[in-house]
C-alpha cells in the first residue's frame, strides 16, 4: 500500500515544503472522513485515494489537483459536504471534487442513455476544468487493478465502459501510458477467454524472443554509438491488448503479428531523429508501407515520432519508433506532461491547444445532438480516429478520419467554404464534393455564393463539426420558411375579422399573444414560428381570446377540406405554397400516400415538424382524419424537376420472361426500378409490386400504358 511519505518523497523536488504541508493537511482530512472504511480488497478505504494520487504525483500535476485527488470520493462515500471541502481547501479543490462526484452518479436507464449521460457529465466537466478527467483517469486505472474483487457482472460493465469512454479519451489527451493500461486492465474482464488465450501464446513467443530482443537492443547501442550519435535505445514489448486489436482489424493470426517486439530511440533533437532513421534504413532493409513520419504530420493529439519497420539478417522483423525526449514525454503523458496552471489563468479548454480541438467538437455536439444513438456514433468518430491526412494546393496537411469526404475538408478548412461548397479539385481532376478522399490526395474546393446546404449532405460526411455545421444552417433555413409561412397563416386569417386598431400596435399585439399563450416570446417572430411549424392553430377559439370584441364571421356550411379541394382544382387560392424542392424548402412528402409531382396535393401542418405534403387520394385526406384546421393550400411547381418514387402493382400470366419485358419497357422510359417483388398464384398468375423511380405523374402515367400494352400483363395500377 502507497504511504503519505512516499508520495511526499516523490514531489519533494517539484514542491516547496508549504505545498507539502498542505498536501499532508488533505491527506489527514481524508484520513478521519473514511475512518473505519474497507475497500472490496479488505484494505483501507484510504489506500484508494492514495494509489490515484501517487499516479498522479508521477505525472507532475499541481498541488490543487493532488488534493482533489486525496479528497475526491470524500463527499459521496463520507459524511462531510463539499461546503467543509471548500471551507478548508478552497473554492478551486471542492469544484474539481464537484466535477468527479458528478461524473460517477449517472442513473440507470437503456444502456445508451447511461453511455451517452456518462459522455456527456465527462464532457462538461472537462471544458469546466480539464484536471477533472485527469483525476476520473487515474481513479478508473486504480479501481480496475481491484476489479477481481467484484461480481461479474459489474466487472465486465466496467470494463467495457473502460474501453468504451475512458481508453479513447485518454488517447485524444495524448495520455498513451494511461491509455494501453487501461486497455490491458479492462481486456481480460471484457474478454476473458480472447484474453488468455493471448496470454498463453504471448509468454512462450516473449520467452523465444528476449533474448533476440536484447541481443538487437545492444547491436543498435552499438551502431549509433559508431556513427557518433547519442541516443538512449528502449526495448518494448507489445501489449495484450493491441495484439487483439491488430488481429480483429487485420483479421490475422498472432504469427502474423510482426511488431510484437520494438525498440524505441530516444534523441535529444528533431535532427538527431532523422539522422538515426538514415543510419538504420542504411544498416537494414525495412518495409515502405509501414513507413510514418508523423514528426512531420502529427497525429490529431500532437503525437510525433518516426515508425519504421526493419528485417535483420535472421529475417526477423522490429518495429523502430524514433523520438526526442520531448516527443516521449508527451507521447506517454500527453497534456497532463505540461498542464500549468498559473494563479488566475483560465482551468478549462484553452483556444491555443489544438489537442482540445476535438473537445471544443463533441461539447457542441452533445448540446445539438439529443438522441444518444446518433450521438455516441458521432462520438466514436471523434474518439477514435484512425486519420487520413489530405493536403490544400498550397501544402497545408488536413487530418480527417477513414471515410471523410471532400466536404468535411471544406468544413475543415473553414465554415463559409463548407456551407458553399459545389465540388472539388482532387488531384487536378473535377469530382463531387461527397468524394471519399484518401491519404496523400490534394483538394481544391471550389465554392459557389448560390449554394447552400441540403438534407442529403448529412450523409455525405463523416466528422461531427461539419455534421454540426449542416444542422445549424438547416435549423436557420427551417426556422426562416416556418417564419414566413406562420405569418402568412396568421395574416391570412385575420383578414376575416373587422379588428381594433391595437391590433395594428406590434408590441401591444405581443402582449396579447403572450398573455394567452403563457409562453415569454421574445417577438412575433416566435409566434409565426410556433404557427408554422404546427405548434400552434390559428381558428376562432384563438382570436376570440385575444379581444374578445371582435366579432366571429360566419364558415358557411362548406369545411375547410372541401374548399381546399377546390382551390387546388383551379379555385382562387389563399395560402398557396409552392413546391419547388421538397428538400430545399424543407418539406416532408407523406410515407402513406408518397405523393408525385403533378398530382394534387395538401400540406398538413405536423405539430413541432413542420408541412407534410400529402396527395389529395390519400385515405388521411379522404376519410379526414387529419385535422382540417392544420391542412394548408400548396401546389406545384412545373420547373421542379424532381425525382420520386411509386409503386406499381402489375397483374400478368405467370409465363416465362414477364418480368424481363416489364423491365425493359420501364428502362426504354429511363424510368428506374429500385425494389420489386413477384408472387405467383395457385391462378396461373403472377402477381408484380415494383418500386419505380420517375419525374411526375405524367411519366408513371407513360409507363402504366406502354407496361398495358405487353403480351400476357393484364393491369397495372398505382398502389
């Protein structure tokens, strides 16, 4: 068990001897809060603190961290508050406290959720202060040495949440020491027989190789020393874990592992590394594709080194990483290796560390982003990058993980080239900005002012900013088309009424809206909005409560729908909206009834989504059921040349080559059939549901015919 003394012993040099005081001062605080405690182990309760303070004793952080550390499951295992926390400590301690405490109460609901709501706790405690995580990290790394003495159950949960959250957040800090320990504590309990099996090859493999290991290890020592380089030369052996991660990805056997064994060379300069690299690759033939500078193209957490693979005379293969002392450092400590913290300087996400960048991200996300399904797949993008790096025409190197397109470089580059984006320039050739790019590609985008986003973008990206970026600009295009529409609806039906002249008073008018819906609008622009969207039904009942003065006018005994009916058949319209594209005007087209262009149709106000267009044969509209005060007048636009689907059920004799010749009569139409499904009957007939993409009704309508006209087909009718 870790003492006091030894972690005094360990910052004596960092430290004055009031720091220490101090430090000892939080360490008897915690010693009389958990008196009597016992961990699962059978050790005292205070051995935990200790261990997660020790670690992060090793780690060179601050004094108000390691107190937090010795203090940080005081409040939620113990009878003392945090007000005694801050009243002894201060304000800075009791908040990094806070934040771990909050991290841990997470509720239990569907597994996602409680991922997600752990996420998103860790998130904003993060960008409140970063120290939080650090603590969390070395407090998960110490509990899961315990793991054994816990049910099954509860050590696989943990385990994975470990490789799920805790390992990959870790790896985003540059923290690679933190990260493979965690990885390798959780692998056994999250697979246990996956894990042993390893075990079992890894021992004798490592048996046959230590001493190949040391034999090379003192042959490279030798060859720098020859050319007169001073370098500190490491041994390594490959983790478990990153075996197991190497063989599912590669979907090889462990024989075919062949950087299981590595040295690692230590130099005092970036110059001294290439020199080293130089010196090897001339002493040893090595494997270009396992090649990577990533001294000169660093990874998304600032990691640097030189990689490169090596066969020796006896055909054996070593991986080589190549580093300054520096690059070491942060490779194994990451942020935490130089996280200062002056006295008033801001503890949260500093703007100049680009490795904060990714965190910026996800914060953003989480407030944007409500389902946890969709959020934790954006997550893992941003948690786990396994980075491509494309290039500007002028050299600037864009990182972007597996499977971006050349529009989330556009959004990478800046907001405004994203939100224009028209296509790209890959390689000196024209392509269309959702082209997947690949490592070593040169982008050009090119950008046009008439250009703005679409729905169909959303699948055209890969990184949660420029995914965010796209939201935004939809919100504001939908939030502006709901706004013009609720003020037509709204100006529409007050020209029935004879009003007051404070009707005319906008901010009198605000107050009325305000008192009767109970809701604090900040302006008219919000009540349009509640309108357009469906929110809010603009009818009788509601104008009668605004002043009850005016007097009603009479419907007549035609409905609504029935006027509808007749507007769109020619009548002279009120409230008309035009269709151009459903996707650009943000639009919905009914599911039920997939409505076409050049049928008639209703918009129906959805309550919180918006218009839904549906066609006038739709059963909904028939038999109406929708409710006739939400249906709005829309038509058509002849220039929109869209692009829909019907489905056709066609009605034929079972004979040999009926479904090919229906086929080519739907091709020689350049119509397009995307699903179909036959059923032949006891009958002697075949019964056809095609799903047939075309441009409008009169294009189906060809199709029907021309579909009538072929031998044995005895109907073909829309479904």
């Amino acid at each position: 068990m870790i003492r006091f003394d030894d972690i005094a012993e360990k910052i004596q040099g960092d430290y004055t001897e009031k720091d220490i005081r101090t430090l000892q001062k939080a360490y008897i605080f915690a010693a009389r809060a958990h008196k009597g405690q016992i961990r699962r182990s059978g050790e005292p309760y205070l051995s935990h603190p200790l261990e997660v303070t020790n670690l992060l004793a090793e780690l060179r952080l601050d004094l108000t961290t390691l107190i937090a550390a010795l203090l940080h499951d005081v409040p939620e295992d113990t009878d003392v508050s945090l007000a005694e926390i801050r009243e002894n400590f201060g304000r800075e301690v009791a908040t990094l406290v806070e934040g771990v405490t909050k991290i841990s109460r997470v509720e239990d609901t569907s597994p996602e959720e409680t991922r997600a709501e752990t996420i998103r706790k860790i998130i904003l405690a993060m960008t409140d202060d970063l120290r939080v995580i650090f603590i969390k990290l070395a407090d998960r790394w110490h509990n899961l040495k315990t793991l054994h003495f816990l049910s099954e159950d509860k050590q696989k949960r943990i385990a994975q949440e470990t490789l799920d959250i805790y390992a990959p957040i870790a790896n985003r800090l540059g923290m690679g020491r933190m990260r493979a320990e965690l990885e390798e504590l959780a692998f056994r309990y999250v697979d246990p027989d996956e894990y042993f099996r390893l075990v079992a090859l890894v021992e004798p493999a490592l048996k046959q190789g230590e001493k190949e290991l040391k034999r090379f290890k003192k042959e490279m020592e030798q060859l720098m020393k020859d050319n007169h380089l001073e370098v500190e030369v490491q041994s390594r052996i490959k983790r478990r874990y990153s075996i197991y991660i190497k063989m599912q990805k590669k979907n090889i056997d462990f024989d075919q592992v062949y950087d299981f064994m590595a040295l690692r060379i230590i130099t005092d300069s970036v110059k001294s590394c290439y020199a080293a690299l130089g010196i090897i690759h001339q002493r040893w033939p090595h494997l270009p594709q396992r090649f990577h500078d990533y001294i000169a193209m660093p990874k998304s957490n600032l990691y640097q080194s030189l990689h490169t693979t090596i066969i020796t005379e006896n055909r054996q293969t070593f991986e080589i990483q190549i580093r300054t002392r520096e690059m070491h450092e942060l490779a194994e400590n990451g942020i935490a290796a130089h996280w200062k913290y002056k006295e008033g300087a801001p503890s949260g996400l500093g703007s100049e560390d680009q490795r904060l960048q990714w965190l910026r991200e996800i914060a953003t996300l989480f407030s944007e982003q409500k389902n946890p399904k969709e959020f934790l797949k954006n997550l893992k993008i941003n948690l786990i990058p396994e980075e491509i790096y494309a290039f500007t025409p002028k050299g600037k190197v864009i990182s972007l993980p597996p499977g971006a397109t050349a529009l989330d470089f556009a959004f990478k580059i800046h907001t405004e080239i994203g939100l224009q984006a028209k296509e790209a320039r890959i390689n000196g050739e024209i392509m269309p900005i959702k082209t997947v790019l690949k490592s070593g590609d040169i982008v050009e985008i090119i950008t046009s002012a008439d250009r703005t986003p679409r729905r169909s973008w959303l699948n055209w990206v890969a990184t949660a900013s420029a995914r965010q970026q796209i939201k935004k600009h939809l919100n504001l295009k939908r939030r502006s088309l709901s706004l013009a529409l609720g003020k037509k609806l709204w100006e529409k039906e007050l020209k029935k009424y004879k009003l007051p002249p404070s009707f005319q008073n906008e901010a009198d008018l605000l107050q009325r809206i305000r008192h009767q819906l109970n809701l604090p609008l900040n302006s008219l622009d919000d009540f349009y909005y509640l309108v357009g969207t469906g929110q809010l039904i603009i009818n009788e009942e509601f104008i009668k409560g605004l002043h009850s003065g005016i007097k009603l006018p009479s419907t007549g005994p035609a409905g609504l729908l029935k006027k509808m009916v007749d507007t769109i058949s020619g009548r002279p319209p009120g409230v008309r909206l035009v269709i151009k594209d459903p996707e650009e005007q943000m639009f919905q087209l009914a599911r039920c009834c997939s409505p076409i262009k050049g049928e008639p149709v209703v918009g129906y106000l959805t309550g919180g989504k918006g218009l839904t267009i549906h066609a006038q044969r739709c059963h909904l509209v028939q038999k109406e059921i929708l409710d006739s005060q939400r249906l709005i007048e829309v038509a058509w636009d002849p220039a929109y040349p869209g692009q829909f689907k019907a489905r056709l059920m066609i009605k034929a004799k079972d004979s040999p080559g009926v479904l090919a010749r229906v086929a080519t009569a739907v091709a020689e139409l350049k119509g397009n059939i995307s699903r179909a499904e036959v059923k032949t009957g006891s009958d002697g007939r075949a019964h056809m549901s095609l799903e047939v993409a075309i441009n409008d009704l009169g294009h189906l309508q060809e199709i029907s015919k021309k579909i009538l006209r072929l031998k044995d087909v005895y109907s073909a009718t829309r479904e």
